[in-house]
C-alpha cells in the first residue's frame, strides 16, 4: 500500500526530472513541456497531502493550478507560433541568432 | 471462486480472439498474392494524380489557434463539477457566482468570435 | 452553508478594476474595434471607482473566509497599482496609437494584470497568493509581446513566459510542500503549523518547501541569481509596459513577498542568509551595472534591480525580526511614482531623438525644455534617495529597520551602493543641463505627459516632506 511518502518521492523526482529538462533542453516545446511537468508534480504533492489529511484543500488547489497551467500553455503556445512564424524554428540557439544583437525596442 | 472462472474464461476468449485475428493476417500474408505497380501503391486521391507531398502545405496556424482556445474553454468547466456536486448547499450564492464565472467566460468567447478566430475561410 | 463571513466588499476593488478589464473587451469586439478611443475612459473610471472603494473602510473586514485582506499593506499595494495605472494608462494609450499597437488587448491586460496585482497584496492564503501571482504575470507574458512584429518584443515575451514559468513551478511546488506539511493554507497560520512539525521528518519536507517558494519569488522579483531575463524582457518590452513590470509588478510582488516572509518569521534561521545574500549580491550588481549602461531604459531596468535589493533588505528585517511593514510599504509608492514616470519621459525623449533610448538624447535637454529638465532631475534625485525628497525617507527607514534587526552589514553595504546609485541617476542630469545639445528646437511634452511627471514630481516631494501623511493613511484603514 503506497503512503504519503511514496507520493512524495514521486512529486520531487518529477519535479526534479521538469526541473533539469528546463535547464538543459534547448527546445521552446520541450521546456514547455518540462514546466508542465513541474506543475503536475506540484499538484501530486497537493493532491496526496489532502488525501492524507483528510481535507479537500489540497485537491481545491490542485483544481486551481489546473487551470493556471492551462492558461499559461495557451499563452505559452500563442507566444511559440508567433515566434515560429517568423523565424521559422521553436530552438531557443537558433531564435537568438535571427535576433543578431538588435533588440532594443526604438 | 466464482470471480476466478469468470476471468479464466475472458482470458481465454481473449486469447483466442488474438490467436484467431493473428492466424487470418499471417494467412492473408503469406498466401494472398501480390501484384504492385504504379497506380496501387500511389496515396488514394478521386480521380486525378496526387500532386506534392503531404507535408508540403505545413499545418495550418489555425489548427493551433483553435487547439489552445479548445485547451482553455475545456478545462474551465473543471469548476463546474464541484459546484454541481455541491449544489444544493451552496444555493442561489454558488448559482450567481457560476454565472459571474460563465460571463467572464462568455465574454471572452464573444470577444474570440468577433475577432474572427474561429471564422473558416 | 454559513456565508457570514463571505463579505464580497473585501474584494471589490479587484472586482471593478476586473470588470473593467471586460467591459474593454466586450465593447471593443462589440463596436468591431470602432469606438477604441473611447476605451481608455472606461478603463480610467474602473481605476477610479477601485480607488474610491479602497478609501472607503466597508473594505476593512476580511473576506471570503479569511482568503482577501484589507489590512494596511493590502491597502498599500492596492493604492500603490492603481496610482501606477492612474499615471500610466493615459500615457500608455498614446504610446499604443503612436505605434500602431492594439489599444483595447493594451488596456484590457492592463486591468486585468492590475487585478492580479492587487489580489497579491491582500491574499490571505496561498490559493489566492498563486493565482494573483499568475495572473499577472500571464497578463504581463501578453503584454510584453504585444509589440509582435518586433523581433525584441517577442523575444521578450518567450524569455519572460519561460523565465516566469519556470520560477511559477517553483514557487507551486514549493506552496505544496509547505501547505501540505504545516497542514493549512491560511498563510498567517502557516507559522504555527510549521512550529506543531518541528523535530519531525515532515519539518524537513516544510523547510525544502520554504526554501523553494522563496526561491520562486526572488525569480518573479529579479533578484540577483534569478535576474537574467530582467534586461532583455525590460528593454525589449514596449516601453509602457516595462513601467507597468518595473512599477505596479513589482509593488505588488514584493508586497506578496512580504506577507510570506512574516508568516515565515519562526523558521527564520532556514531563510535569512538565503536572502540575505540574494539582498547583497542584488544591491552590488544592480548598481554597479547600472553605472555602465549607455541606455536609459537599460539603465532603469538595472537600477530597479537594486531596488529590488533594498526592499529585499526591508523585508529581511521585517520578517526575521518582526519590525512593521511601514518601511517597505514607504518605499514602494516613491519608487513607483517616480519609475513610471521616468519609463514615459524616456519614450518621449527618445522618439524625439536617437529612437534608442541612448544617454545622449538628454544632452542639453535643459535648453529645449528646462522644465521637463528639471522634473527629470528632481525624479532621478528621488530615485537615488537624495533628501528632502521621499526616496531619502524610504531608504532612510529600510535601512534603520535593517540595523534595528540586526543587519548592521548589509545596511551598510546598502548605504555604499547607494552612493554608486547617486552617480548613476546623476549621469542624465549632468548631460542634460551641462551638455551643448546636439538637436535644437524646443521638446514640448503633450498635456498628459506634462501631468504624470509633475504628479510624481509633486508627490516625491509631498512624501519626503510629510512621511507621515501616507503611512497614517495605511495605517488608519486597517488594524
């Protein structure tokens, strides 16, 4: 029977495996998807915490940052389509280099 | 006990069912003949020669705009099921915040289809 | 269902500047974009209703069940955006027209980050504390793109969604963690449900909780080892924008910032060296980069880093050591006067002259227009905390309330590179009025323009000279 702390150590290598995905992955998508993985894993420690104490606060949060972390990929995406439109590529390298040195806004 | 036979036998239709869907396969396979030429192999298209490649025209914006609007309208109504659940004991309060709620949504879905978004050209 | 302690008029004002938000929105996709010009008087009377409401003490008792404040610090923050909206929105309005930007999403987002701020300042527990935090930042990821046929505007915008993203996650993981442990939302009760775990294992699921979430809120703040993204996603903003980040944003966060840290006071041995060090290193670079820049607007985003790194000194002293918020919430309403200020008249000087918000735009200002020349210096003599005006005041109290607490070092530290600081703000005002100027002709400012920088101006005076005429303010409304 899984307790608490299982749950635990789950939530914190997710956390940890989003955490080293945004550091080392290059790929606008992919660190999106990384930052997802951070969130979820928030909302496991939420969830399993209410569970365990018996209180329906946890899951109400984890209801909330549901919708945060939708909100936040819609946006996310829009911003990615709108940079690949015009540089034809989602890796953060090669978006630096179309964008030279020139990016003060006049 | 009971439990036990009755997931022996859906075991075992199972895999009967599999065996049965593998053996015509490999049949269908292995002794059906096989004639190819130009035509056959081509991706069906009605009537004419199909012209590029499918991936050529790229996906369209559209779909995108749509798939992240589909995302943020899906996952409001995860408000919706506590409240219905809970309906009785939050009475008329937890009726007009929902509907506070649907109209900051609506708001938004009207402001999406005026700007076109949604409009299939 | 007992609905006693609903009380919706704690949340009004976040209510009407949000309803406000929509109202943009539906009139702009009902009048097809037709009427915009109109829309900025709708969002100005949403701003001033909240404002009238804030005033009004129905506000003073919690709401929803303990979740929205109306303490003197929410007070504060809420009095704090909306004057940062007040000055800003009309200048932001024109800015937007000048460049062909979309006005309604412009003042829509602005409201509706405005909300998000104002629910920070008055959260009362951290449900509220994170969906205040996203939606302003998820407005301000919007709003920092909203220039998107630039390439800096979106390159801003990526960095800044990635950069807050990543320190929301942060700051999520780190909420679920503690509340979990401490077993309560409540962020007032968080202390007492961290003292019922000590000596247990779950203390160290607490303390990793806290450590997180902090390191989460220093991301959002810009504070030193989190600072990367501040310089490209302040320079690559539009302008009206960068003043709404670098002003009400950071009001608010810091606000935010402040409730946790009090609440946190009993562990405070886990956070202070944490931040301590985050204060220091904050306060040592951001001065000394902004020194270097030939770039206005880089310069002021670099110095808003080292604000970052006095408030971060106040909140120090007031969470470890219990000193009152009065210090932190003195500093902010300066700050943000004169920030917001400053971002509109860099636009203006810079349109009329390099288009790149260079240093050498204000050569000789003094003899194109000595008024707005002398306003700049009375702004940027504020920000460095020259008496008598209120920057002094605000430095002066954080740093007698760091050394109260016992940070004599860092308060000293903080004094030194203030002194850096007086050369960085001083560089403008030197040019301006000892410089040959290298275009001729007078630089009218338009009549908004004209208004904001002699608000501010007045009120950094008002403020260094009566202190006590806004604190007694905050203090009056709440407990």
């Amino acid at each position: 029977m899984p307790t608490l702390n299982h749950y635990l150590l789950l939530a914190i290598l997710l956390f940890g495996l989003g955490v080293t995905g945004v550091l080392i992955r290059r790929n606008a998508l992919v660190i999106l998807m990384c930052v997802e993985l951070m969130l979820n894993a928030a909302n496991l420690a939420l969830v399993a915490f209410g569970r365990s104490g018996g209180s329906l606060e946890g899951q109400a949060f984890a209801f909330f940052s549901m919708t945060v972390a939708a909100a936040e990929v819609a946006v996310g995406l829009a911003i990615v389509v709108l940079i690949f439109r015009h540089s034809g590529s989602t890796d953060l390298e090669s978006i630096r280099l179309v964008g030279g040195g020139a990016r003060e806004e006049q | 006990m009971e439990l036990n036979s009755n997931g022996v036998a859906l075991a075992v239709l199972f895999g009967l069912a599999l065996a049965l869907v593998g053996v015509m396969y490999l049949a269908a396979t292995y002794l059906g003949p096989k004639k190819f030429n130009k035509a056959k192999l081509q991706p069906f298209e009605c009537g004419m020669d199909p012209v590029g490649s499918p991936r050529e025209g790229g996906l369209r914006l559209r779909f995108y705009v749509v798939a992240i609007l589909f995302v943020v309208f899906d996952i409001e109504t995860i408000f919706l099921y506590p409240w219905a659940v809970s309906y009785s004991k939050l009475g008329l309060f937890g009726l007009v915040e929902v509907l506070v709620f649907l109209g900051a949504l609506g708001i938004g879905l009207f402001y999406v289809l005026r700007k076109g978004v949604v409009a299939w050209k | 269902m007992d609905f006693s302690g609903l009380n919706v008029a704690a949340l009004l004002p976040e209510l009407l500047v949000s309803g406000g938000g929509l109202l943009v929105m539906a009139l702009h996709a009902a009048f097809r974009g037709r009427q915009d010009r109109q829309l900025v008087w709708v969002s100005l009377a949403s701003v001033v209703a909240a404002l009238a409401f804030c005033l009004n003490p129905l506000t003073v008792e919690p709401g929803y069940f303990g979740s929205a404040l109306s303490d003197p610090m929410a007070f504060a923050g809420r009095i704090t955006v909306l004057a940062a909206l007040v000055l800003l929105l009309p200048g932001g309005v024109a800015y937007a027209r000048s460049r062909n930007l979309p006005q309604a999403e412009y003042l829509s987002l602005s409201l509706f980050a405005a909300t998000g701020m104002m629910a920070l300042a008055s959260a009362g527990d951290l449900i509220v504390l994170f969906l205040a935090v996203e939606v302003l930042s998820i407005s301000l990821y919007c709003l920092a793109g909203l220039m998107g046929e630039r390439e800096s505007s979106r390159q801003a915008a990526l960095t800044y969604f990635l950069a807050g993203s990543f320190a929301s996650g942060f700051l999520l993981f780190g909420m679920a963690l503690l509340s979990g442990s401490a077993g309560t939302l409540d962020i007032a009760a968080l202390g007492t449900g961290l003292a019922r775990v000590s000596g247990t294992g779950t203390q160290w699921v607490a303390l990793g909780g806290v450590v997180l979430m902090i390191a989460g809120l220093l991301f959002k703040v810009g504070a030193v080892p989190f600072h990367s993204w501040v310089a490209e996603v302040y320079s690559g903003s539009p302008t009206v924008v960068t003043a709404f980040m670098s002003t009400a944003a950071k009001a608010a966060a810091f606000a935010g910032f402040g409730r946790v840290l009090l609440a946190l006071g009993s562990v405070s041995e886990a956070w202070v060296p944490l931040v301590g060090i985050c204060a220091g290193a904050t306060m040592i670079l951001g001065n000394f980069t902004a020194l270097v820049q030939g770039n206005f607007k880089r310069m002021l985003a670099f110095s808003s880093v080292a604000h970052a790194g006095y408030l971060l000194l106040g909140l120090m002293a007031v969470g470890a050591a219990g000193e009152s918020l009065e210090a932190v919430i003195f500093y902010l309403l300066p700050y943000v006067l004169a920030n917001a200020a400053l971002f509109l008249v860099a636009a203006k000087v810079s349109q009329a002259g390099s288009g790149n918000y260079k240093l050498d735009d204000y050569k000789g200002l003094a003899r194109r227009n000595p008024w707005l020349a002398g306003l700049l210096a009375l702004l940027l003599l504020g920000l460095a905390g020259m008496p008598p005006l209120a920057g002094f005041m605000g430095k002066f109290m954080v740093f007698s309330a760091a050394v109260r607490a016992g940070h004599t070092g860092l308060a000293v530290l903080g004094i030194l590179t203030s002194v850096v600081a007086v050369f960085t703000y001083l560089r403008p005002v030197v040019y301006a009025w000892f410089h040959e100027p290298e275009e001729s002709g007078a630089l009218n400012l338009d009549g908004g323009l004209a208004f904001v920088v002699w608000v501010a101006g007045a009120g950094l005076l008002l403020l260094g000279l009566w202190p006590r005429l806004w604190l007694d303010l905050c203090a009056g409304i709440g407990v």
